[in-house]
C-alpha cells in the first residue's frame, strides 16, 4: 500500500488519520494481516532550492542543498508516522516538464522488496474468501433440504391415500342384489322335465 504525501505540504494530520482508519480495520479482523505501508514523497522538486533540478540526488549522505532538503523532508515524515510505515521514498513525477525521479531508483526496488509478503496476504484473502462462500453454501444446502422435508410431511398430511378410512356399510349378499328368477316350468303350471324323471324315479324305487 503506497501513501503518497506531497513534500511540500507539511500538514499531515489526513494522512495520519487515515493510515490509522486503515489498521484500525486489519486490527479488527484480525483474520487478515495488514499489508506493509510505503511512503511516498512525491514533488521533491518543489524542495528548497526550489531552481535546482539536477539529478541525481543521494538523499540518503547529503552533500549539496538539495540532497539536504529531500533528507530532511523523509526524514520528517519519519518521525510523523514512526513505525506505522514500512519503508519511505522520495519521488517527482512532473511528467510535463519532464521531471520524472526516484520511481526506478528507489520506489520499484522497495516495492519489489514487498511483493512476497503482498503475494502471501493476496493468499490468505482468497483462502478466506472461499472458506466463506462453502460456508454460505453449507447454509443454503440445509435451508433447501429443510424445506424438502417440510414439504413432504405437508404432501404425506394432504394425501387423500393417508387419510383415515370412512366406515362403510356392510356388503349385502347376492340374494339380495339379485332376484331369483322362479323356475319357468314352475310359472306355466308343467313340471319341468327334471322333476318329471325324478318323480318317477322315487315311484319306482317304491
């Protein structure tokens, strides 16, 4: 995470403010490792003397006036931020006018100095991320095979199947669904053949 604070501004109560918001919120969630701060002091140019532009500048022994002024502005910022930075560099980046120093000579190497531990907090949040998610997951599945089984009972209750039978009348027998048809020979007053040799059959047997 870069800072960038302006070298010629030296109110710095914003930036302290919110460099404290930002670890304030990984010192809640503690479940993420806050990421390394450096600081960047951009418009080095504008140091006293603000006509000499003629790089490069070691800020870090400081010979000539300029030097001296970049020193003293990390420095400063130093002492405002203390530990709370990981690392400060000084920069200018006036494109137009073609001032453009101290990105390649000191803030690329510091940056790459930080990727690893960058890389390895990406890490953790992914890891994180997707813990949550099969979490989520997890929940729905047993919210979805709650309302299966609720479901079921409330079909198993409307079921007409189910249900308790209605007691029912007792079956009538065949007799009565059915009339006996008298025997014909019977109705027309002649026996019938059946009874004609089964009549002579007892007469003979006596």
């Amino acid at each position: 995470m870069l800072l960038v604070s302006a070298a010629t501004s030296p109110a710095k109560q914003a930036d302290v403010r919110v460099v404290d918001e930002i670890l304030s919120y990984f010192e809640t969630e503690r479940r993420f490792k806050a990421p390394g701060m450096i600081g960047v002091i951009s418009k080095i140019d504008g140091l006293s003397p603000v006509m000499e532009w003629s790089p490069p500048y070691d800020w870090r022994t400081p010979n000539r006036p300029k030097e001296k002024s970049i020193g003293a502005a990390v420095d400063y910022l130093s002492d405002v931020f203390g530990s709370k930075l990981s690392s400060i560099v000084p920069v200018c980046t006036d494109w137009e006018r073609h001032r453009v120093y101290g990105v390649e000579e000191w803030l690329v190497p510091v940056i790459m100095l930080h990727l690893g531990e960058a890389r390895g907090c990406s890490l953790v949040r992914t890891l994180h991320r997707q813990h949550d998610q099969q979490k989520i997951k997890k929940v729905f599945g047993q919210f979805v095979e709650a309302g299966k089984n609720i479901r079921t009972v409330l079909n198993a209750l409307l079921d007409p199947s189910l249900q308790a039978p209605v007691a029912s009348q007792p079956p009538q027998s065949s007799s009565t669904n059915q009339p006996t048809q008298p025997n014909q020979g019977l109705q027309s007053g002649h026996p019938s053949s059946g009874s004609q040799s089964q009549s002579g059959n007892v007469g003979s047997e006596t």
